[in-house]
C-alpha cells in the first residue's frame, strides 16, 4: 500500500507539472508568443512593408507549425526582454540571445541553435595601421557598441585603455565609425558582415577573427523541464535531419545568401 500511494502521488505530481508547463498552456492556448527585438540582421529585421522576416523568424514559423498551433510575435526592447518573459509577456526569447552564465541566473536556455562570436569593424582609415584587437587597446581610441548586449562585455574586458560608448541601437554605433567619431565597432559577426557587404563596403575594414565564443540559445522560465525537452528534441530533429535539411536550409539563406538584403534597404 505504501508503494501504490507513493507511485499515486508521483503521478499526480506530474500531472500538476504538466498543466503548468509553458508548452501545455502554447497547446491550451492555441498559439505560441514569441519574444524579440527586431533590427537584428539576419535574426529579426523589418522589410519594406514592415513585415519582420529573418532568421529567428523563419525558426518561429516552423516551431509554431510543428506545435500545431498559430504564431504571436511580440517586439520587445532588449533591455526589458527578459523582463518580459518573467511577466509571462511571451513564452519564450527568440532573439539572437547568447548564453551567459549571468542571464542564466535569471533564466534557462535551450540547446545552442548557432555559434558566433564579437568582431570588430574599423573606419576606412585605420586600413593598415590596425591589424588585431590589441593594436586598439590604447589611449586615444575610441570603440564603440550597443548597451546591454555581449559587444559590450567583451569591449569592456577587451579594451582597458581605449574610450568605450555604448548606443541603444547598433546602427547609431556603426554611424559613429563611418562618420569617424569612432575607430572601430564590435559586435557580433553575422551582423558585421552583412553590414560590410552592403552600407559599410568601401567605408569599413572587418577584422573578422572572433574574439569571443558564444552560443545562442532560445530561453524560457526556470523549472519548465516539458517545455525544454520539447524544445531540444526539436532542435536536434532540425538540425540532424539532412533529408528535410530545415536548418541547413535558412542558415543559406540568412547568413551566406544576400538576396534578403534588397528587402529591407
């Protein structure tokens, strides 16, 4: 009898986990709510109609499709996107967040979905003159990024005696350098180069070694393991299933591929 009353309560127990798991309110519901701060190329932008596309987008549209419910974007400030989750504002981040053990503190993340790191584009006129991250690092320099992201963990770590601005919105930082009010900017590859190939070609010099490793995960509430079961099985099916080749496929698309560009210029 002890036996079957503790297999009872087990049970019961995961039943209650289960009606307050995120992914069984998502079913209840209907729809999954997405979080992000759109301006992020390739991650999450607005073409020219408004419409936000990009990668984070396009993973969205096939989570929700797979889940069998509809989609509910929610454009959120990155200063206040954790925030918003906590709040239950949305269900989970899908915004080119990188894993940290600080966020991590607060809120869980899912697998790594894709790896960057920071790099650095400088003013045209430091051509020759600047060859690596350490010839920046002196008195007289000035590096600029966006507030809140890892671009200023690293400028910060990184850069000890240069001058160090932080912007609200990384294109107000890149301006800085093709107006020469900066040297250089850091910020995450993908972004960098994109950026060099389209407003910043002729006008910037892309040092593109990484100087950090950083992952990117989606993240959701503390505690919420069927929700983050669900959300690791499917990104390895996306990842390993070379037949549908779902992953492999927008990766092209948004990060080696720049036919999306004319879209949003």
């Amino acid at each position: 009898m002890i036996m079957l009353f503790l297999g009872t309560s087990f049970f019961a127990s995961d039943i209650d986990l289960w009606k307050s798991s995120t992914l069984n309110k998502i079913l209840q519901r209907g729809e999954l709510r997405i979080g992000l701060d759109p301006g992020y190329m390739p991650f999450e932008m607005k073409d020219k109609n408004g419409r936000l596309i990009g990668y984070d987008i396009d993973m969205a549209k096939k989570m929700a499709k797979d889940m069998g419910v509809k989609l509910k974007i929610v454009p959120t400030d990155w200063d206040g996107i954790i925030a918003g989750l906590l709040t239950d504002k949305f269900d989970i981040i899908m915004s080119g967040m990188t894993i940290t053990q600080q966020r991590n503190l607060k809120i869980s993340f899912s697998k790594p979905h894709i790896i960057l790191g920071q790099t650095l584009l400088l003013n045209k006129s430091l051509e020759g003159k600047i060859l690596s991250a350490n010839d920046l690092d002196k008195k007289g320099y000035k590096i600029v990024t966006k507030l809140g992201v890892t671009g200023e963990i690293a400028a910060r770590k990184f850069f000890k005696k240069a001058e160090i601005q932080t912007f609200e919105r990384i294109t107000d930082a890149i301006n800085e350098v093709l107006n020469g009010k900066a040297d250089a900017v850091i910020y995450d590859k993908p972004y960098n180069g994109i950026f060099l190939a389209n407003k910043g070609k002729g006008q910037l010099i892309h040092l593109d070694t990484p100087l950090t490793y950083e992952p990117l995960g989606w993240a959701i509430k503390k505690g919420d393991a069927d929700f983050m079961n669900w959300l690791n099985n499917f990104l390895r099916q996306i990842q390993e299933d070379k037949v549908v080749g779902f992953s492999d496929k927008i990766y092209k698309k948004w990060f080696i591929e720049t036919k999306w560009l004319d879209r949003v210029q």
